[in-house]
C-alpha cells in the first residue's frame, strides 16, 4: 500500500475560524458560491476559499488590511479582480442587493457603536445576501457569563478582558432572526473563554 502525503491543513485554511470550518465539514458551503466576507481583516477565513474555486470578495474600513488581502488573493486567486476587495464600511457596502450566496461576519458585530450602527450592519449584510443564501456570524455576547459583565449603556458592556464590546444574548438572536424571517441553520452555540469572554455562532438560512 502506498501511502499518500498528509494533507498540510494550515497550508490550506490558514486560522479559519473552527465553527466556519464546520460549516464547510456540513458540504454547505461548496465551490462556485459567491462569498463575501464583512470585516474581513487581513483575510484569515479566506484562504482555503481563494484556493478552491470560490467567487471571493471582502470589505474591511482598513486600507492596510484589504490591501494584504489582495495582496494575498493575487497569489491564491490570481484569477480574481482585485476590485473584488473594497475598503468600506459594513454599515454601507457598495454591492447590489442579493449578490451573495454566503455572507461571513467573524468578529465584527461587537464592535458596534451602539443598536443603531449594530442593526446598520446587519441589514446591509442581509440586504446583499440572495434568498436561499447562507449568513455566518461570530460574535461576542452575554451568554454564560451574564453575571461576569458590567454594563455601560445601551447593549455595551465592560468584559471581564478589559474590553468594551457590544454584546447580544439569546433572546436577542431569536427575536432579531424572526424579524428578518431567517431559519436557523444550526442552534446557537456559544463558547466561554475562561470567564473572560463568550463568542456566539449564529448561521441562518436566508
């Protein structure tokens, strides 16, 4: 028997979020979708999608960030128009409305000013996304660490990390999903790091 060389996994998904992956895991992110990462940083989650014949895009405010983003796409994709990568803000991105069969949010929520810039965010994403498309969301929130947060004003609160985010719980998902008639694709799921912070996954179907 021969054996075959192990795949190079960090070669191939880089630091792609766990709960993203798991989605890929699912087969229902396939090859050809038309993905668009909102607040994409630098890239992180969009390795293995440059590489596997995804139509890729991304917005971030960061002029730095979009440009190592293209910077890297040229090497993965090269194929792609490097006009796919934008320096915007989520709140108003300039795409047409259901463009999108998969629209990523991985660590961008939080940062909400305040209810008004959170649900600016979040209707821009869903506005851009075809009906029948994937929405992923990883975010910070209350859940399993009510007691640990000290709240400043609105939905902001002080983590017990020091930091200052804006933060969901439960109720919160349910009520705001049923609003835009998304179906859960997955029950939320949340993961408490060290008493220090709680991060959400929340996937619906629009």
């Amino acid at each position: 028997m021969t054996l075959q060389a192990p795949i190079d996994l960090q070669e191939w998904f880089g630091s792609i979020d766990i709960y993203l992956f798991d989605q890929l895991l699912k087969g229902r992110l396939v090859p050809g979708m038309r993905v668009l990462d909102a607040g994409c940083g630098s890239g992180r989650n969009l390795i293995y999608f440059l590489k596997s014949g995804y139509e890729v895009f991304a917005v971030d405010e960061s002029e730095q960030a979009i440009e190592r983003l293209r910077e890297l796409a040229a090497k993965l994709a090269p194929h792609l128009p490097q006009e796919n990568f934008k320096t915007d803000g989520v709140e108003r991105m300039h795409f047409g409305d259901t463009e999108f069969d998969v629209v990523l949010s991985s660590a961008v929520l939080h940062f909400a000013s305040d209810d008004l810039h959170w649900k600016a965010m979040l209707e821009e994403m869903w506005r851009v996304l075809k009906p029948g498309g994937i929405f992923f969301a990883r975010l910070a929130s209350t859940i399993g660490i009510e007691d640990q947060v000290r709240l400043i004003e609105g939905r902001r609160y002080r983590l017990p990390d020091g930091s200052d985010r804006f933060l969901v719980d439960a109720e919160m998902l349910h009520s705001v999903s049923n609003e835009l008639g998304g179906e859960f694709l997955e029950p939320i799921k949340t993961t408490v790091v060290e008493n220090m912070r709680a991060m959400t996954t929340w996937v619906l179907r629009k």
